[in-house]
C-alpha cells in the first residue's frame, strides 16, 4: 500500500535472466575435440602396428623364443612342459634362416620335443596360464608422437595376448606419457603407475618385466630390489641385453657402477632376439633374460650379504 496515497500498488518483479547451458570458450571446445581425434588416430595405428607385426617374420620368431624361454623359466618350476613342435614349427619355418637360428638354441632336447608333442598346445599353454603373471612395463615413451615406442608397445599388446595376461594385470610407466598416453593405456585397461619406481619393483610372484631400450640403472635397480634366490627367479627381462651391456663397457666401470649386473652375469641365462632389417632401429639389442634357480642357489651366501642400494650421484656429477 503506497504511504501517500493509501492505495495498493502491484510491484512487479525483474525477470531473471534464463540459465544458459554451461559451453566451454570456443578455443577449449576446438582442443577437446582435437584431443578426441588424435586418440583416436594414435589408436588406429596402434592397431595398424600390431597387424605389421602380425604379418612380418620377427612376430613368428619372437613368438616362439618367448614361449620357449618361458618354458625354461617359469614354467619348469611347476611343471615341466616344452613348447610343442606344432607351436614352434611355425616360427622355425616361416622366420628365416636367421630368425630359426635363435630358437633352434632354445627349444629343448629331442626328449623334451616328445614330451611336448603329447602333452599339446592346450597343455602348455594351460601351465602358462596357471601361473597367472603380471607384467611390468617401463621406458616405454610417448608413443602418441614416436614410432618406435608405438611399436613397441604394439608389440607389448601381443604379447599379453600371447600370454593370456589380463591387460588389468600389466603395470606400466613412463614420465614422457602424455595425458593422450595415459587414457589409451586406461582404455586398454592397463595400470598406469602414480609415480615413478626408477625399477625397483619386488617380483613376488611371477613377473615378465618389459624394459625396451631403458637405461642401465633402471636394470641394476630392478636386480638390487630382487636380489635373492626367491625373487629373481620369479622374474623374466625382456630388454636390452646383458651381454651387451658387457661387451660395450669396461669390466672396472660396469663393477663399479652396476654391480648387480656385473654379479648376475654368470647365472642368467639370455637368448637375443633376431630383428629383421624392417624393425632394426624399433627392436635392436633386444634380449629375453632368466635366471634359473638352481644357479643361483650355487652363488655364495656373501655375494647376497654384500649388495648396497645403488647410489648414481657420482654419475650425474
């Protein structure tokens, strides 16, 4: 009611301005989008690069070495079973000479190839699965912007299959990852690491570490972390070779700087893996590395005791 006039007035209300659906600025919609796309392209050429390596001869031969490495490794703790004839026949024959020339070193006596035949390829890859492995993967690289990491890690992917490890059961790492990384490797389900370990992860229980062209420190770490019996041969290392690593630095500075290598040299058992020309720069100096039990359990107890936490200042100085 208006005080002067004793009348009532209608007062009326302003109109609220309408709720305007939430859009990002137009420069943040266009990277978004971008975002989409480029996993997308990364995606296809992950899978255009595993289909490569389907139909290329270093598949076969790897293949084969894997699985008769294994065989030697973890497989032979629990039971006895080489890789049968009908599993390696097609590595031997379709890989070449030269990538034949690796896994006939491997594949057993002609006892074992009897044993295998019988038991079949269900058998054998029944044992695999029974040991139920994980899979530690580090130093792989951004492989959105390089070709050989997205080779790489096409090569990782068949792996796992080969091996029937759930991707939920592979751990991996690298701090060149970028946010396009991470969500590819989240959509195949695999566990991204929070941080980084720098290699010492403890194998408790059967583990194929994949470390593709990685730093000699991060393998003397993983093989300090696990320095026992029991640890070590719970571990296979698919990377650069050890026999490499020799072979290219002076004994002193391998003793002094990677001593762990430098110690493990005499029982692990390596078989280099042969590369056709197509896939030199991707996969050169790749090795498969196992430590079998029996020869580490004859290394003296002091060799064990005597193991300190790698310490690399003096090498950054």
């Amino acid at each position: 009611m208006s005080v002067s006039t004793g009348e009532w007035q209608t007062v009326q209300k302003k109109k609220r301005a309408k709720l305007r659906n939430p859009r990002p600025p137009p420069c943040q919609s266009i990277c978004l989008q971008e975002g989409a796309t480029d996993v997308l392209k990364v995606q296809r050429k992950i899978m255009e690069a595993m289909d490569e390596l389907r139909m290329d001869p270093f598949w076969e031969a790897f293949k084969g070495l894997t699985l008769s490495c294994l065989s030697k490794s973890f497989a032979s703790r629990t039971h006895p079973c080489p890789v049968p004839s009908d599993i390696l026949g097609s590595a031997l024959t379709s890989g070449g000479e030269k990538e034949a020339s690796g896994l006939l070193d491997h594949k057993g006596s002609a006892e074992d190839r009897k044993i295998g035949e019988k038991s079949g390829a269900s058998g054998f890859f029944a044992v695999i699965r029974s040991l139920e492995l994980d899979c530690v993967c580090y130093g792989l690289g951004s492989f959105s912007s390089s070709h050989s990491s997205l080779y790489q890690l096409a090569l990782l992917l068949l792996i796992l299959d080969l091996l029937q490890i759930p991707t939920q059961r592979c751990f991996i790492y690298d701090p060149m990852f970028s946010p396009e990384d991470i969500s590819i490797l989240e959509g195949y389900r695999m566990n991204v690491l929070p941080e980084n370990e720098e290699g010492k992860r403890l194998a408790t229980r059967p583990t194929l570490f994949y470390l593709m062209h990685c730093g000699k420190a991060l393998y003397n770490n993983l093989l300090w972390r696990n320095w026992s019996a029991s640890s070590l041969s719970n571990m296979a290392v698919i990377g650069n070779s050890f026999q490499g690593i020799k072979e290219r630095l002076p004994s002193r500075i391998l003793m002094r700087d990677y001593k762990c290598i430098f110690d493990i040299l005499s029982v692990v058992d390596e078989a280099l893996v042969s590369v056709t020309p197509r896939y030199q720069e991707v996969f050169n100096d790749t090795a498969f590395h196992w430590f079998p039990l029996e020869r580490l359990q004859s290394l003296p107890q002091d060799l064990w005791d005597s193991q300190l936490q790698p310490d690399y200042e003096d090498l950054l100085a």
